[in-house]
C-alpha cells in the first residue's frame, strides 16, 4: 500500500515511479479524491463539535430561561444528528474508494533497479557453474520421466491438467529434496522453521497483495478462505497487526508446504511436463527488517537460494529483474535462473524480492526502535529457497544418462535411502 503523505509531498516522484512500471501518471486524480475526502472529514469534525457545543448550551439557555434560544439549539442538534450519519458514511465511502486505488497500484521500483517493459531488458549479474556437455541428445523431462515415476494420466483422471501423480523412486526424490532444502535453510542459513495454515482470510491475502488484484490465480474454499500460493502468505502474515521490539528483528522464517495456483492467464504456457503445476511444493524464505537493512537482506536471501542449487551442482544464472517485470508488491527482484538442457534454456527457479514497507502498510506491522517514541513501518522480504518440482526437472535434465536413468545429485544421497541412480521401469 502507498503511503498518502508521500504522494502529497512529492507527486512528481510518485508519478515518475508508476511510469517505470508502465502505468499513467495517477498523482493528480488521487490527490483529488484525498483532498474530497480530507473535506468531508473537516466538515464531520466540525458538525460534530457543533453538535457537542450546541448541546451544552442547551442546557444553559434552559437554566437563563431562554427557551426561545433552547428550542432553536434542540432544532440545530436534530439537524446535526438527521445530517451527521450521510456525511460519515460519505466519508468512509470516499476513503474506501482512494484505498481501493491505492491497493489496485503496484509498488514503486527502487532507483538502481533497471528501466524496461518485460523480461527482455533484466540484466544478468552473475553465472555459476558450466552446462554439461552430453555425448547423446538430452531430452527434456516429459519425455523420459513418466518411466522413472511421474505420472501425468493417473492425475489427470482424478484432478484433470497440471497435476501429478508421483511414484516409488520419484516421490522419494521430491521428498528428499524438500527435506534437503529445508535443513540447508534453517541449518545453514539461519531461519526459523514454521508449520504454517494452508488456508487464510481475506485480510492475510489482502496483506500480502495476493487479494485482490490476484484473486483469479488463487482457489477459494466454499467458506470463503484461500489456498496459499505460497507460504509467504502465512509466513508474512504472522506478524500482522503487530507492534515489534527492535531487538526482535530481524526475523527469518521458512516453511516446505505445497502450493496451489489456478494459473489463470498461463494457457499455452509450460503445459507439458512439471513446470507450471496448480500444486505443488516450495520452500519460502520470508525476513522482516529495519527498513535500512531490507538491502542487505536481499543479498543474504538470494545467497540462500543459490547455495542450494550451487550445492546440487546446477548451473544457473542471477538475474537484477527490470522495472516492468517484476511483481506486484517488488521494490526489487532477483530471479535465479536454472539451466535445462532439455530445452536449452535457463528457467526461473527462485525470485527473492524486497518489498520495501508495501506490505507492512496493508498489515499495519510496525517495529519501535529501542528507546524510540514513535512506530515505524518494517520492511519484508520473500524469496523461494527453492521451488521443489522445478528443482526436480533440473535434476531430472541434467543429471539425465543416455539409457533413460538419472543420477541422483551427491548432496541428496544421505535423503535417498540407497537410491543412487533412478532406473527407468521394465
């Protein structure tokens, strides 16, 4: 959520910020609806001092015996409370109506981060590692996987496309990997390991900015709660509303739990094989922080993210994401790319965003500084550390061998009970 003093104070820059993210400037038509509401709110003010002062000298004019006076302020109290109640519910609706465009707009671009419109114009920082060379075609992972254990038809009967039915020596693999994540972030990294609900409210979704730009890509339950899209929603939302001890920050949590998305808008977009799933399992990696250390946070999670595939032995790339490309509630984005050599191609497989106090604002979370009076607004943070399936295709892509098997990476071997090649079925 944007903060209101911010655009009265320097429209220009606000405006300035929304033409980064491709959008018209706003400033004025906002300022407007804020100065209608600001009036409203003068004039509730005032009608209700008048009513309270009017009220008292009722009672004067009565003990003075000037009825004539008494009767003409009882007239002006009726009036005030017939008219009170239409001017507050003006108001409310005025200010309901200037939140709900200030929600609807993305969040402004930190200044070093890159200009441009899509993914065309993301600047890479930095590569690790060197694609394997084969001495046979790779594949990509649709086509061989469904021998070693991934299932497309099965799920497809019970929950129609995009969903998977994983089998023996893959399930094993999945789990490992989930396992194997979840220890290096909390072991290594630091956080702290949450069991979060997979379902939430309206106000934990509105937080997190899932609601209400994003609400077809989510599943809605039949009493009106929310599938997470990732934990970052539960994770964020437990310190919502709260105030916090500056000793306490910063905070990193972290939880593997699946994932649902409808995918709305994705037609035609990854439809064979793993990639774009409604379900499925991600590690999240969530910090909150003073607002002058959420940069340097940024780092620490994206470095997070990159020892898990660095210790897999993955190639991958780190990608600054631009203006235009990155998500809703981003000041600034790195997005690890994974090299498949099944489709010659690096994939998106972690995005770690700071957001900056967007967040904070629309849960209303606050720190107090150490000897300090006032509150002020914590940043947040989230990233994946790592989405699970499409660590799974990585590993299936790139540890593939020519007969149809696949080598299971040395950091998983403790996790895999034995398993140290997955065979294909007879």
């Amino acid at each position: 959520m944007h903060d209101i003093r911010l655009i009265r104070d320097d429209p220009q820059a606000f405006d300035a910020g929304l033409a980064r993210r491709g959008l018209e400037p706003l400033s004025a038509a906002i300022l407007t609806a804020d100065a209608s509401v600001r009036a409203l709110q003068t004039e509730v003010q005032a009608a209700l001092a008048r009513r309270n002062e009017a009220s008292k000298l009722i009672g004067q004019a009565m003990a003075q015996g000037d009825k004539d006076k008494a009767e003409a302020l009882k007239a002006e109290v009726a009036t005030l409370k017939t008219s009170l109640p239409e001017k507050e519910n003006a108001e409310r609706e005025r200010l309901a109506a200037l939140q709900d465009t200030l929600a609807a707009l993305p969040n402004l671009p930190a200044a070093d981060v890159p200009e441009g419109e899509d993914e065309d114009s993301n600047v890479e920082i930095a590569r690790w590692g060197t694609p394997r060379t084969f001495d046979f075609a790779p594949q990509e992972h649709a086509d061989f996987a469904p021998a070693l254990g991934l299932d497309f038809e099965t799920a497809a009967k019970m929950s129609g496309a995009r969903f998977a039915f994983l089998r023996g020596q893959m399930a094993r693999l999945e789990r490992a990997l989930g396992q194997y994540m979840i220890d290096r972030q909390t072991i290594d990294a630091g956080y702290t390991e949450c069991a979060t609900p997979l379902m939430v409210r309206d106000e934990a979704a509105f937080g997190t900015t899932q609601l209400p730009k994003f609400r077809e890509d989510l599943f809605q339950t039949t009493d009106g709660r929310w599938l997470i899209s990732t934990s970052e929603m539960s994770l964020t939302n437990a310190v919502r509303e709260d105030i916090l001890p500056e000793a306490d920050l910063p905070i990193r949590m972290t939880a593997l739990t699946p994932c649902f998305r409808s995918e709305a808008g994705s037609a035609g977009r990854d439809t064979r094989g793993y990639i774009r799933q409604h379900q499925f399992w991600k590690v999240e990696l969530v910090s909150i922080t003073r607002p002058e250390d959420s940069d340097a946070e940024l780092e620490r999670k994206t470095r997070a993210a990159e020892a898990i595939l660095e210790a897999l032995e993955l190639p991958y790339r780190k990608m600054l994401l631009c203006a235009g490309d990155m998500g809703f509630a981003a000041r600034q984005t790195y997005d690890l790319e994974v090299w498949l050599p099944g489709q010659n191609a690096y994939r998106e497989i972690s995005s770690c965003s700071n957001c900056g106090d967007f967040q904070a604002r629309r849960m209303n979370t606050r720190f107090r500084r150490e000897g300090g009076k006032s509150n002020e607004f914590v940043h947040t943070l989230n990233g994946s550390g790592l989405a699970v399936g499409r660590t799974l295709v990585a590993i299936l892509e790139n540890y593939q061998q020519a007969d149809g098997s696949v080598d299971i990476p040395q950091a998983l071997l403790p996790y895999m009970g034995g398993i140290t090649k997955m065979t294909p079925a007879a």
